[in-house]
C-alpha cells in the first residue's frame, strides 16, 4: 500500500493488474480517481476513470522517476564538496 496523503492529480501510479494510471482527483487520504493511460489487454480501457483504493496501488512512478533525478543532482553535490 503506498500512503496517498497530499498526493496531487497529474501524478502516475502503477496499480494492481499492471495498469498505469493517472490521479485526476484526491478523494480522501484513502481514495483517488484515476485515469488509466497503460492497461494491459483484459485488464480494462485506456481513457477510463475509475476509483483506486490505497491498498491496490503497487508504486508511485512520479515519485520514483524524482528519486532518480535528485539522488544523481545530490550525488554531484557531495563529490564538489569534499
């Protein structure tokens, strides 16, 4: 389960079956709408909204790609510095 609290529409989750999608609106600190953008073949259509409990998100995939992106910044940071 990854925490939704202060999540922002826009942002992209992998969900259970394989699905990513994307948050439209925070419901509450448990539920989000999302819009799925990648759904593998059964598993739903592209385009559609539907709710998406805490408990069946996988990952936050916006989240991970920032992770990358200040880790290499803040790496290059402590080698000038020491």
């Amino acid at each position: 389960m990854i925490e939704l609290i202060g999540i922002e529409p826009g942002t992209k989750l992998l969900i259970v079956g394989g699905i990513t999608a994307e948050v439209v609106e925070a419901v509450n600190d448990e539920w989000v709408r999302v819009r799925l953008v990648e759904v593998p073949e059964g598993r739903g259509t592209a385009g559609a909204e539907e709710l998406c409990h805490a408990t069946d998100v996988l990952t936050n995939l916006s989240r991970e790609a920032g992770e990358v992106e200040v880790r290499s910044t803040e790496g290059e940071g402590d080698r000038e510095g020491s």
